[in-house]
C-alpha cells in the first residue's frame, strides 16, 4: 500500500495531480534511461564510433516492454544505481554480443541527470500550462472586477478602499512574472549531460565532442559547455523557481482564507455539496482547497532548500548530495502540481459578494476614507493639520458610533471651506480609488502583448 500522502489512493489527487506522478514514476524515469540508450547507440552508430549493426540492435531492444522490474529492483539495490542493471537488460536482450556497445563512453551519471532533464522538462510544460490558467482566471476577475470597490487592508486592519480587480490584477502581476521566469531558466536548465567517469570524456578516443553534441541534438537538449556532474545550479534553480510559485499560490490561499471568515464572508471556494462541512456544525464552509495549498506550498519550499544543499557536493563526483536530488524532485513537483490544480480550481469557480464587499466599507461609520478626507482638506488647512483634526474628529466618531461625515460636517473650521456636498465626495469609497482602474488595465495590456 502507498505509504506517502502523494500516492496515497485517498490523498493522491487532491495533494498531487496523476500527470504529474506519472511523468516521475518509476516506469517513466526507465523509459527515459531507455531513450537515452537508445539514443546515444543511434548517433554513435551514424558517428562511425560503433559498428551500425550494433547500433541497430542496442536501438531494437531499448523498449520498456523488456525491462524485468524484479531484475532491476534487485541489481539496484546491489549495485546502489539503476543505470548498470538497464544497461545489463539491453546488453542480455541483444544479439551476438552487439550489446556490449550499449553506453559507449558513457557514465551512470550521464545517464541519469540527463533522464532527470528531460523529466524536468515534461514537467515544466505541465506547470507553464496550469500557470496559463491561473492567469487567464485571475485576468477574468480583475476585468469583471476592475471597479468594484472593496476595503484594503493593513497589517489586517482595513485600509483604505481599493476595487477587487486590482487585487487580482496585483496577483496576476506576479504569476505573469513566474511565466517570464520560466522561459528564461528553460535553455539553462534543460542541458543534457555527457561527460564520462570525471567529466573529461576521456572514455572516447574519438569523436567525444561529436558524439555530445549529436546525442543532445537527438534528444532535444542543450549541449553543456562543460560537464556538470556536481555543479548543480541548474536544477537547484528550478526549486527556487517553484518555490517562488508556491508563495504566490499561498498568497491567493491566504487572502482567499480571510476573506472567507464569517465575519467578513466577501468570497467563497466554489462551491458543491457537503464540501467543507463539519463532522459536528453544520452550518460550517470550510476553505479545503486554501488549506491544501497552504500545507503543500509550505513543504515544497523546505524541498526547495534541500535542493540547494545538494549543490554542495565533492570534486567531480558526489557522496551523498547528488541522492538528495532523486528524494526532493519528484516530491516538489508532484506537490506544486496539487497547488496548482487547486489554485485553478479556486480561481475558476470563485463566488464574488460585491454587495457584502461594500458593506463591510461601509461598517466603520466613514472611517476608512479619513485619508481622503484629509487630502482634500489640505490645501485649505495644511496636511498635518488636517491629519491631526481629522484624526481627533475619528476617535469622536468611534466613541459615540457615528458616521464620520456629521463631525466633519459640524465643524466650523472644516465648513468655512467646503461644504458638506464636498465632503460627501471625501467620503465616498467610489470615488476615491485611486488608480487602481488604470493600474487593472496595464496589467492586462501587458498580458495581451506577450
């Protein structure tokens, strides 16, 4: 039975996405080995570096089909590398001996950062496709919302009124910008490795650089300027790209979690039958897919760290390091990909109160647009002195539970210079936005340019 919450037959799908575990599956990484093989016999072979009958052959029997997992699984855990027990399987499945040029010049290492690159990158392809629905969802919100005012808030007191299409657009900012990030980290993390025992190729006599070169160009990778068997940025840098993903989801879990308190009830997860109930109240809507973004985003940035300790690794081969890489990867992108399944789900089906949005603006008696009220009031009386009027004018209207605008309006050195008209205009949360609108539309012109 699955003894980890990313395979688990209960848990699975919610903290993780199938795609995503497959593509990190056992019966995929051997695959991949398999076209690495099979790969490298075919342009040694057109190199003139192996006999061509023998590149045939190798080609013919690297098929998935033929792996014996029992074999493998034993000779792994003898050896301590799966590498040696493919190589073995394709060697005893060939013809004549013709398997014996199976992995010419090449090292357990070569094999393995390479299928791990190539796993990287099917699965970037699948979190670049679950960002573009972020972000198309998240767009569809800041347009429909780009004017509905609803209360910032600061240090979680409110603040003062902005529209919930630029708290969305100030979202999409972001993950359009993990969008950028990872065209950029693309052509320096999907390279292909090739290097031999130290890195040198000093396992070929001839044709080494050739054989790299035609062996990347065959699998569609980068060809590395120089070996980088432990120098390991690259896939340290793919941690950190997820985890600066996972903190923009939990960004959209938090605020999505608070503005589904009962007291403050301004949007809702979607919604569906008994989800998020209670075992004991009823009444309750619990945030279930926040809560499982907040928990996997938390962990994937732990893996992203260790992801880092890795790079710290010895010489030219590592004791130890390198492995931290073969626990973390799997897991911190089967958990991104939770996130980001639930993060879409959120996003596309979120219930929106527009009317509770402005009622919870309106709940502190006009107290939210004090900085409007001030603002206008300083070219008249100055701008501190309007600071601290205004503020002395707010405890009042806390102490007694009324709306600000009666003591702004019954102050005599307030209307000796507007009149309560103006102030009704100091004091209306729709026309104090600011450029919340203008800043909605530049966020998604940029977007249409891309």
């Amino acid at each position: 039975m699955a003894s980890t919450i990313i395979d688990s037959r209960i848990f699975g799908d919610m903290f993780s996405d199938a795609r995503m575990r497959d593509v990190w599956s056992d019966e995929n990484r051997t695959a991949k080995y398999l076209d690495i093989e099979r790969a490298l016999a075919k342009v040694q072979g057109q190199l003139g570096i192996i006999p061509q009958e023998a590149a045939d052959e190798i080609v013919k029997n690297c098929e998935l089909s033929q792996i014996d997992w029992a074999k493998l699984k034993a000779k792994t855990e003898q050896i301590g590398y799966p590498i040696i027990a493919v190589v073995n399987q394709i060697n005893a499945n060939c013809r004549g001996g013709l398997g014996e040029y199976c992995h010419w010049g090449a090292t357990t290492q070569d094999i393995t950062d390479t299928a791990t690159v190539l796993q990287i990158r099917e699965s970037l392809a699948l979190v670049e496709r679950d960002l573009d629905e972020i972000g198309e969802a998240l767009a569809a919100l800041a347009r429909k919302y780009r004017d509905t005012p609803i209360i910032g808030r600061s240090n979680l007191q409110q603040a003062t009124p902005i529209t919930f299409g630029y708290k969305m657009a100030s979202i999409l900012a972001g993950i359009d910008r993990h969008r950028e990030r990872l065209q950029q980290l693309k052509p320096r993390v999907l390279m292909g490795e090739f290097g031999g025992a130290s890195g040198t190729l000093s396992s070929l006599e001839k044709g080494a650089m050739e054989t790299q070169a035609a062996l990347m160009k065959e699998l569609g990778l980068a060809q590395p300027l120089i070996s980088w068997h432990t120098v390991r940025d690259t896939i340290a840098e793919v941690g950190a790209f997820l985890g600066l993903v996972g903190g923009s989801l939990g960004k959209i879990a938090m605020d999505v979690k608070l503005m589904m308190q009962t007291e403050v009830a301004e949007v809702f997860e979607p919604y569906a039958p008994g989800r998020g109930s209670s075992s004991t109240m009823p009444q309750k809507r619990n945030p279930i897919s926040c809560l499982y973004i907040h928990a996997n985003i938390s962990v994937a940035r732990q893996h992203a760290a260790a992801l880092m300790d890795a790079m710290v690794a010895d010489h030219e081969r590592s004791t130890g390091p390198w492995e931290i890489e073969w626990v973390v990867l799997p897991e911190i992108f089967c958990l991104m990909s939770g996130a980001l399944k639930q993060a879409k789900f959120v996003l596309k089906g979120l219930e929106v109160d527009a009317t509770r949005m402005r009622a919870n603006i309106d709940m502190t008696n006009g107290l939210v647009m004090s900085e409007a009220v001030m603002m206008g009031l300083g070219p008249y009386i100055g701008r501190e002195y309007a600071h601290d009027l205004v503020y002395d004018l707010c405890r009042q209207a806390i102490s007694e539970n009324r709306p600000l605008i009666d003591f702004l309006a019954a102050h005599p050195e307030i209307s000796k210079h507007v009149t309560r008209a103006q102030l009704e205009g100091f004091c209306d949360p729709g026309r104090n936005l600011g450029q919340a609108g203008v800043m909605v539309d530049r966020v998604l012109a940029q977007r249409a340019v891309r």
